[in-house]
C-alpha cells in the first residue's frame, strides 16, 4: 500500500491510500491508523479484490460467521471509521459491497480481503478522538460518546 497526504485543514487531514495487487486490505487499514496513532477516521473507497471474507455478526454466538468469496469481486462501496480504544489504540471497522460477475451484491463486515488490481481508499482523519468501550452484552469494543 502507498499513501499520500493530500490536505491538513485544522488538524484535519486528509490522505489517499493506494492498495495493489496482493495487498491485504484490513491488515493494511490497520497498521496506517496505528502507525498515525488515529483516534478518529472515516474512509471510503472503490476499486476489486481477487477474493474477500465478509463477516456477519450473529447476535447469539457473539462472534463474526465467516462468508468467504474465492473470486474477483468488484468493491461497489467500502466505508468504514477508525476509533481509539484503550485496549488496543486505534481499532478499524469497515464493512464492504461487492458485486460479482453476475451482477450479484454481497456484503457484510470486512474480515479479509486481497486487493487485484486497486483499491483506492480516501480517509479523512478528525482532530477529535473517538473511544472505543467494551461492551460486555455483544462482547464487541463500542463507540461512545
């Protein structure tokens, strides 16, 4: 992945993040906010994937299930925020559209995904921070504000 800075208006700042063939986006997200120290951040993107794993959360089992797609998908929408948590500094959560060669939408959660050809990612970091609390009801680390 390659980054670039394009803005910084009051502390908001703002970068673009080029995804190659191969790169493993989530994985990716991550380490950019944390290498940045991100307390807050949405971003939005487009580009394919060569495969994808969605996660969709099941409320009884407190934990993702797991819907891999081992083939070249579209990204029609990715969006996502990145907030800090205490545990673990900045934390990523991002779900993502993909549209198959049929012209099929699937989505859910981002889990894992491998970039081919591009992914191009817009983010846009606040100067205000964001906290992340776990939430022992749904076990998951929550915004709160």
């Amino acid at each position: 992945m390659k980054s670039k800075q394009l803005d910084d208006e009051h502390g908001r700042k703002t970068f673009a993040l080029i995804f190659e063939t191969g790169d493993e986006v989530a994985t990716g997200l991550l380490e950019f906010a944390k290498k940045n120290s991100m307390g807050a951040a949405h971003f939005t993107a487009i580009g394919a994937f060569r495969d994808v794993v969605l996660g969709y959360f099941e409320w009884g089992v407190k934990d993702y299930k797991r819907i891999p797609l081992r083939e070249q998908v579209e990204v029609l929408s990715l969006i996502g925020d990145v907030a800090w948590d205490d545990q673990t500094g900045p934390k990523v959560h991002a779900h993502v559209v993909v549209g198959r060669s049929d012209g099929t939408a699937h989505g859910g959660h981002l889990l894992e995904a491998h970039v081919r050809p591009t992914l191009e990612v817009i983010l846009i970091e606040s100067p205000k921070h964001l906290q992340r609390k776990y939430d022992p009801e749904s076990r998951l680390s929550l915004i709160r504000l």
